[in-house]
C-alpha cells in the first residue's frame, strides 16, 4: 500500500528550458512544444518549472501572456535542478527527490500523453496519438530519420530561420522542403489495401480517370477543404477515414462487399493513398510536435515574404486541416497562438516547386542486396595487412560468485530461463572484470543501452562507491531495473529514460552490452567525447549503415582499403554466427565481427585511445561475444 500511496502522491516536476520569447512563442521551440501538447492534454498533473540561464532576466508577468492559462509555473535557474536532470537535455521529467528521470522531447511528450490517459481514462482520444501499436517518435533520432525530423532538425531549423529572418531574407531550410515532399508521398497504412480498393470503387463511381501506378502519387491539394466543405459529401475517402476517427472514435460504417472488378484489382493498379496527417491518415503526436514549428515559420513566411507561401501548398494544407482536429484551437489560444488565414493555394506542389525531386528524402534509404560472401574483402584487407587478431583475454576464468550475491543482482531475477541466465553471467563476468579492474572511487559509471539493468545493478552493488547511471530509452526495461534496485537498497544509481545523446553529465567510464548496430558507435563517440574509457560488447551488426553521424568505414586504415559496400558485406556477414549454423560459417561469421570492431578500434586510436578487441570467454556465453575495450592515452 506504501508504494501505491507513493504514486498517487508523489509530485512529478517538468523541467523546460527558457531563452527567449517572441509573442505568442517561447523558446527554444522544444519548451513551446510540450506547453502545447499539455494544453491540448488539459494536462494539470505536473509541476513545472522553466529553467533560465543567469544572463537572461525574465519577467514572469509578460510570461503569462504565452503560458498556458491557469497553471502555475515556477522560474528557477539551472543551478536549482535536482542533480540527476543536470546531467540530462531539457526538457525533462523527475519526480521530486527521486533518481528516475525520463528526458529529452519525444520521451518526455509520451510520458505526458500517458500521464494524462492515466488521470482521465475516458480520453482515449490521447492514447491515439502515439499512433499505430503507440510507437509514434519512439525510435530514436539516430534510427528513424522522421523522428530526427520532426524532433531535431525541424524545430532547430525554424528557431534559426527566425533568428536569421529577423534582420534579413533568409533561405528556406531544407527541412522544410523535406517535409513538403514528406507530404507528397503516398501513406502507407494499416490494411491500406482495403482503404485503396475503396478509393478505387469511389473513383470508379465518381467517373475519375484510371488510378495512377506503381505508387505514383497526385499531388491533389485538399486546401480548400475549410471547416464547411469537411461536411460536404465530395470529401475524399482519406479525409473522412481520419476524420471519423476523430470525432467517434470508429472507422466508417463498413460498404457492401466490392464489384468483382474492384476485389480483384492488382496492388499496382490501385490509387495511392494521400497525406492528411503528417503521418498519413491520422492525427498523431507528430502533428503535435510540428503545429507550433510550422506555425510559427508561417507566420514569418506570410508577413515578409508571402510570393513564398505558394511553394508550400501541401504545407498550408495541413496547417489549414489540424486546426479542424477538435481541441486543438482551444489549446493553441491558451498557448498565445493566433492561427493565420492562409490563402487558397491552387496549384500542386510539384508544378510550383521543381526542384522538390532534388530534395534529401526523409525515409532511410535501404542497401541494395549484396551478391556474394565475404572472402574477397577479406582477401583485400589481408593485403593491406589487416588481419583477423583478438587481444588476450585479462583473465579468462574469473567469475562473481553468483551463490553469495542477492538476488536481485542475479539475471535470473530478469524472469528469463535457466540456460539463458547463465549465458548472461557469463556475459557479465566479463564486463565486470574489466570495468571493476579500471574504476576508482568517485568514478561516474554510465551503462549505456542499459535495458533491464543487467550490467549497471552488478556494478552498483560491487562498487558503492562510485555513481552509476542506467540511460535507456525504452521505459518498461527502466522500470524493471528500478524495482530490483529498489530491492537491494542501492543509494549509488541514476535511471534516466532518454536517448543517449540526450545525456549530457561527466563520467569516467561507459559500458554496454549488446548495443545493437550503430548503438555500440554512439557509446563510443560519447565516451570519446567525454575522454572515457569505454567497455563495450556490439550487437546486431547488420543494422549497422551510414547515418547522420556515422560513415562507414569508420577508420582511415579501413576507408583507403575498403568501400561503404564491402564493409556492409562485412556487417552483414559477422551476424552469422548463431549456434545452429555449420561451423565453416560460423568461423566466417567471427572474422566478420572481428574486422568490422577492428575498424571501430582503429577509429578510436586515431582519437587518442589504447583500444583492445577481447574475445569473451566461453565464447559460447553468446553468438555477440566481442568486446571493445578502449582507455584514453
């Protein structure tokens, strides 16, 4: 009953950065944001407090003016944050006192959403807006380009383009553009084939023209569609899907089974569907996250140089729409936004916008399958003299003595079997020997990807007298952790839901176990960054690519020897190394793994490191059983 008591009591504050105001916006754009998404949740269940740097004097009188109305909200300074969330990006969520804080936009905005379903169980209307198995802006920035886009580089964008477009014309940012083509794409939706063949049957029974192919979209612009014609019977099919949801929570009343013609229709001969929503057909927390950015360049673009709003008719089209989504008004006059009369736009984007072809796209762009194994690229580095070389392990039989420690350090409290448990002591035996080996008391531990704690719980209870944090972006693992910390009494460790690069604090080491694909160079990088030594075990090679901080070869060695494409065939090659595969393959599967980290430990040498590629022992602890062990020089 205590902890029960503690949840329904507890307060949970909400950090937001403060630098600027304009009328009607608070900056950064990530603050105006989150006030918006808390008006549109009528959301009272948080404190919060907007975090000022010294050099800024705020007058909390002209604050209210573009706060939501009826909310208190305190000024205080960065000094005056709990320690955890000092080490954290704004914005952020802590409960007072405690050492669990989720931070950064995106974890922040769906803690919010679920905080407010909580209270209110009858607005099912907010669960909504996490989208298709509640999974909208879930991936990190670094995996999904659109969560980057619509999380980073958009409001980031925007908050420059306003600063620079205050003083002289300035260029559109790309990302605009990004998301104008973005909004051009064909949808693609749960059971699209259905929602298609019934845009087919209308299109038939209104007389259009045959359907466009092979995923060829019209740029139809639905700007016209005011609050008056959303009523009118001519409304597309998309429109009245997501407006249905909108207002009665059900999709359309289901047609009578369609003509023979219809049903038996190929995929490629049906029309593609077309945007409402910035996702596609629904209205999602990414509309929540853009409606404030858009507004805001909008107004700039309409006040100074309004012969560009015609470059955006897509743009001005779903700006027009979400204000039709209900409540959505009503949240922004709370948050000092005066939506804008933009003008009909009747042209189509790409006639008035030529180069939009010639713009970055927003979806990841996939390799092309590769013919053939990796024996010629291993052949190629052999003849630059770059071989398959493990270090020796420091000390291949040391183990913690599972029996004497409590339980809820052991795996086998992670309710996984008996074999699997195992595998995952032996795992951490060998992290632990390295990381206990390098630590000092004082240290700052980060356990990075922590999942369920598995490292970060054995380090805090072996070391109580370093700090160590648990940074991981998936809550539900968190809170595992949480809870058998709990169990042990740890006073040494930190929860923080949040994606990686969010985390901001010092430390002297940073560890992982099985950070998948490009995970493991980002814990790297961090670590490089802060001059850490890092303990690292990689996983999931083959989701390794190029992303917006990584290329691949990643050291100067492997970049003079090997394309972007032969080290794909690399990555995709060391992820054979499954115990059900022959041993011949196996084997090859190792050597991929092994050259694909000798190039991350190359790259970390040329950054001032002493770096070893350590083989875990048994190696049959897991097929993932390399480690990366680097310490500054």
């Amino acid at each position: 009953m205590k902890a029960i008591k503690k949840s329904l009591t507890e307060e949970e504050y909400l950090y937001l950065d403060f630098s600027h105001q304009t009328k009607g916006c608070i900056f950064p754009l990530h603050t105006s944001v989150t006030l918006f998404l808390l008006s549109y949740c009528d959301c009272k269940i948080f404190k919060i407090c907007l975090v000022v740097t010294k050099e800024v004097s705020t007058d909390s009188s002209l604050l209210r003016d573009d706060l939501i109305q009826d909310v208190e909200i305190q000024i205080i300074s960065r000094q005056e944050l709990p320690p955890i969330v000092q080490n954290c990006c704004l914005p952020a969520v802590v409960e007072q006192s405690d050492n669990f804080c989720r931070a950064g936009l995106a974890v922040v905005l769906r803690h919010i959403i679920q905080k407010s379903y909580e209270a209110d169980p009858l607005k099912k209307e907010l669960l909504e807006l996490l989208g298709f198995k509640k999974t909208c802006l879930k991936a990190c920035a670094e995996v999904s380009q659109w969560t980057r886009l619509c999380e980073l580089t958009i409001p980031l964008a925007i908050e420059n383009f306003l600063r620079e477009s205050s003083d002289q014309p300035s260029t559109i940012p790309v990302e605009i553009l990004q998301l104008e083509k973005k909004l051009s794409e064909p949808v693609r939706v749960h059971n699209d084939d259905k929602l298609r063949r019934q845009k087919l049957k209308q299109q038939k029974a209104d007389g259009v023209g045959p359907p466009l192919t092979k995923g060829k979209a019209k740029s139809k612009v639905h700007t016209q569609e005011t609050s008056e014609e959303l009523d009118s019977s001519s409304k597309s099919l998309e429109l009245k899907v997501a407006f249905s949801k909108l207002t009665v929570q059900e999709e359309p009343a289901t047609t009578n089974r369609e003509p023979s013609h219809i049903r038996k229709a190929k995929a490629s001969d049906l029309p593609p569907l077309e945007h409402v929503f910035a996702e596609g057909l629904y209205f999602t927390l990414a509309d929540i996250v853009l409606l404030p950015c858009i507004h805001h360049f909008l107004v700039i673009i309409s006040r100074k140089f309004s012969e560009k709003l015609v470059e955006f008719p897509l743009l001005a089209s779903w700006y027009q729409r979400i204000q039709e989504v209900p409540g959505v008004k009503t949240a922004a006059s709370k948050c000092g936004i005066q939506f804008l009369h933009l003008p009909k736009l009747l042209t189509t984007s790409t006639e008035q916008h030529p180069n939009l072809s010639e713009v970055p796209g927003v979806e990841e762009q996939s390799d092309p399958l590769f013919i053939g194994g990796p024996r010629p690229t291993m052949a190629k580095l052999m003849e630059k003299g770059i071989e398959v070389m493990f270090s020796p392990h420091p000390c291949p039989t040391w183990t913690l003595d599972w029996n004497v420690l409590p339980a809820a350090v052991s795996p086998k409290e992670g309710k996984m079997s008996s074999d699997r448990a195992l595998r995952k002591q032996q795992q951490l035996n060998n992290l632990v020997y390295v990381v206990t080996n390098q630590a000092k008391p004082g240290d700052r531990i980060v356990d990075f990807c922590s999942g369920g704690g598995h490292v970060g719980i054995v380090l805090a209870h072996m070391l109580p007298s370093c700090q160590v944090t648990l940074i991981e972006n998936k809550e539900l693992s968190l809170i595992r952790a949480k809870k058998r910390s709990d169990e042990l009494g740890l006073s040494n460790i930190w929860f923080i839901q949040a994606n990686m690069e969010y985390f901001t604090g010092m430390f002297n080491i940073g560890v992982a176990l099985h950070a998948c694909g490009v995970a493991t160079d980002m814990v790297i990088e961090h670590c490089i960054k802060t001059r850490a030594s890092f303990v690292t075990c990689p996983c999931c090679y083959g989701f390794i690519q190029n992303t917006s901080k990584f290329n691949f070869p990643k050291s100067e060695q492997f970049k003079k020897t090997l394309s972007y494409k032969e080290h794909m065939i690399l990555c995709r090659f060391a992820d054979q190394t499954a115990v059900q595969l022959p041993p011949q393959r196996r084997l090859i599967g190792k050597q991929c793994m092994c050259l694909v980290d000798l190039d991350r430990a190359r790259a970390a040498e040329e950054c001032g490191y002493s770096v070893q590629v350590i083989s875990m022992e048994p190696e049959n602890c897991s097929p993932k059983n390399n480690m990366i062990v680097g310490v500054p020089i």
